[in-house]
C-alpha cells in the first residue's frame, strides 16, 4: 500500500482537489437516485429473457439476486475504502483509480485506469451498435435493399446468434449512417463537465426505458396469455450458471461510477440507502422482464428480446425509447473515461478536444467492429469481474485489515478467490466462443 504519508504528496498530481475547494455543484438526493439507476440499468436488460430460458426462470432470479447482492456489497467496500483513506489524510479521493494509486500506487492507478477505459467504452460501444441495428430496423422501408448481416451485434454472446437486418442509405449501410448521425449530439453532451448536470438527463432516460421496458412486459404478458406457453425450465444445466453469472454482472455495468457520483452527492451518508434502493429496485425489473420475456417466447426467445415483437408501430416505438435511453446514458457512463484521459495527457484539467476524441474512438469502434459481441464479452467476463468484484475486496483488504474484524478480512479472500476463479474461467469462455464457435446460421 502506498501509505507513507509522503506519499500523498506525490500523488497530488494525480488526484484531483478536494470537491469542496472547488464549489461543485453537488446533486440532491433525486439526483443522485436517477444518476446511479443509469449507470447500473443498461443494454443488457435487452437479453436477459434468453439468459432465463439458458439458465432457467428460477435459477436466474437466484442468480440476479447473488450478482445484486454481492455487487451492492463491493461497492460499499469500495466506499468505506476510500473513507478510510480520506480520514486517514490523504488527498481528496474523487475516483476509482484514486483509491488504486492510494491503496497500491501507480501501478495500480494504471491497471484500474485501463480497466474502466476498456469497461466504460466497451459499454458505450454497444450502446451505439444497438442504436444503429435499431434505427435501421424501424426507419426501413420496404424499398431499400435489406442485407443479412453474418456476424451480427448481438446484446449478450452466443455460438447460434440470429442475424440482425441491416439496410443500405444510398450504398452505405444504414446502421453506419445512424451512428454517424449520433456522433455530433454526442460531442455535445460529453462536453458537459460536471455529473450533477447530466442529473436531469439521466432522470429523462430513467422515464423513457421505464415506458420502453413496460410496453415490452406488457406485450410478453399478453403474448404469454395467448399462447401458454409450454415446457417453462426452472433450472436447466449447470454448466448455464456461469453464463447467467457473467450476463448479470454485465447487467450491474456501475461499478466504474460509485465513486465519482457520492463524491458530489449532498447527502453522502444517505449515499449508501439510495444505493441499495437503486440496485433493489433495478434487481426487481430486472426479474420481471426476464421472467416475462422467457414465459412469453420459451424456447424460441431471441437474444435481444425485441427481435420476438415483429415487425408494427408499437415494437417500433419500443425500440426508439430504448435507443433514447441509450443516447443520454452515453455521456453518463463516458464520464470516467474522460477524467482517465484527462488525468493522463492534460493534468486532469478538463478538454474538450480530449473528450471530442474519446467519443470519435467509441463511435469509430462502433462503425467498423460490426461483430463486437465476442469482444465485448470478452472483456466483461474478466474486466468486469475484475473492477465489480476482486479489486473492491482486495483494497478494502489491504487498507483495512489492521483495523477490521477477522470477519471482514475472511469475506474479503472469499470475494477475491471466487472473483478470480470466475474471471479466468469466463474469460477462457469467451475465448473459446470467440476461436470455437460454429458459424452463425444464414
């Protein structure tokens, strides 16, 4: 641990000064609620029904419920770190990678660093994707030329993917088109500085994929009404588990944000409630639309559930709140990416050609890695587990074990083994479904 205490003046640099030294506006306690239910809520609701029919309705609650659990406790690991630090007269602690420099130095700065960039622009990749397959598929028209796509976008890996439709706007296609056409809004919005602005923002969002997410159950409800449908598992095969376990940690994709959202919080020692409301509350939803999708279709449920609504106005407007969600989610979840960046190349001061630049690199992933889905998995089965599970335990560990009980340390090295174990057994996982999978079907 880089505890002597010179050590905090070494990385003054580093760390950014104390929130209240610069008088930022902090965010009320609604704020705060509607800033922490985007950054955990995101695309991976879109394919939690195909993860019940993998892994079982019954075995995915239990498994939603374990993730949302032990999520919520890292966090608060993660938070009682950087307290005990700040008490003990460090530098102002204003991110994820300040607790790392502080805990372990700049190595592990470093190592934090590159995992929230991976994290962070691996989500906001998929956000544009999603956006761009979706815009395609409603504002087609029967007059342009549609084209299969073999290695399609698809919201949660799998070796039997179904293609998405896309269409060509005067010989390019459209899906290149629409995230073109996202890139200058979003300039804009990541231009925003402070988080407690894009507080209004996330609340919008939070209303839209509400309605978006409602319409969809209510459909699967009516669906399943309709069709009872038959031969619904509980519990499928073991080996499903993993797969569930990495699909619901993508699911609880904040990790990145905890930190720098309590730092401007008003009411920091109501942080911790509106934190477990949140993640209740997005857990609860989370269910539902699971539960609701998986009874409706059964077997045939399609890895994003909107593929099983057809084609008609009330999927087309679904699918637009969604894409809306996803477009004010963007600089939210950008965020700490930018104060990585900025930290690094402009003495964590902010820029705006900086920030320009990071959503250029995001959108031109987004543009010419059509078959991101493996990568994308690739990266949340390790980096994810990494950032949610391993590190948050193994700071509080170091930082902490002098002063807590054996009980806390023990449920530390419980959390960093079986994070590590899965880590490296999703990561072989991905691995495989990237080199070993059969071709998707045309």
């Amino acid at each position: 641990m880089a505890d002597e205490r010179g050590a905090s003046s070494s990385s003054a640099a580093l760390l950014p000064k104390s929130s209240q030294s610069e008088n930022a506006a902090l965010s009320s306690v609604w704020k705060s609620f509607g800033n922490i239910l985007i950054a955990i809520v995101g695309a991976g609701v879109l394919g939690l029904p195909y993860t019940f029919m993998k892994t079982g309705w019954l075995a995915g609650i239990l498994i939603l419920g374990t993730v949302a659990g032990l999520t919520y406790y890292c966090m608060l690991l993660l938070l009682w770190t950087k307290r005990k630090l700040e008490n003990d007269g460090y530098v102002k602690i204003k991110s994820y990678g300040d607790v790392a420099f502080t805990v372990s130095g700049p190595t592990g700065k470093l190592m934090v660093d590159c995992m929230i960039v991976l994290s962070q622009a691996g989500f906001c990749v998929s956000y544009l994707i999603f956006i761009g397959n979706s815009l395609s598929s409603v504002l087609s028209g029967p007059e342009r030329e549609p084209i299969r796509n073999p290695n399609p976008y698809l919201v949660f890996p799998s070796g039997n993917g179904n293609a998405l439709r896309e269409y060509k706007l005067a010989g390019i296609a459209a899906k290149t088109v629409f995230i073109w056409a996202v890139f200058p809004f979003q300039v804009g919005l990541n231009a925003i500085r402070a988080l407690t602005h894009l507080a209004p923002l996330s609340i919008f969002a939070d209303g839209v994929e509400i309605l978006g997410m409602g319409a969809v159950m209510v459909d699967d409800f009516v669906t399943y009404w309709n069709r009872k449908t038959p031969n619904l598992e509980a519990f499928t095969k073991l080996g499903m588990v993993p797969y569930g376990i990495g699909v619901a940690i993508y699911c609880y994709e904040g990790m990145g944000m905890v930190v720098p959202l309590e730092v401007v919080a008003d009411k920091k020692h109501r942080f911790g409630g509106i934190l477990a409301l949140a993640l209740f509350l997005s857990t609860l939803v989370y269910g539902c639309f699971g539960v609701l999708g998986y009874m409706a279709f059964g077997a045939e449920t399609r890895e994003i559930v909107t593929l099983n609504l057809g084609k008609n106005l009330i999927t087309d407007l679904v699918q637009l709140a969604l894409c809306l969600n996803l477009f004010f989610t963007f600089p939210l979840m950008m965020n700490p990416v930018h104060e990585v960046v900025e930290s690094r190349f402009n003495g964590a001061q902010y820029s705006f050609l900086l920030r320009s630049l990071c959503v250029l690199v995001t959108t031109i992933v987004a543009v010419f890695v059509p078959n991101f889905a493996d990568f994308l998995s690739l990266v949340g089965s390790s980096v994810c587990c990494a950032l949610g599970f391993v590190l948050p335990a193994s700071f509080h560990l170091i930082a902490c074990r002098k002063e807590g009980p054996w009980l806390h340390v023990i449920a530390d090295v419980l959390i960093i083994c079986v994070g590590a174990l899965f880590a490296v057994m999703g990561t072989l996982l991905s691995a495989k479904n990237i080199f070993f999978s059969s071709a998707p079907q045309h």
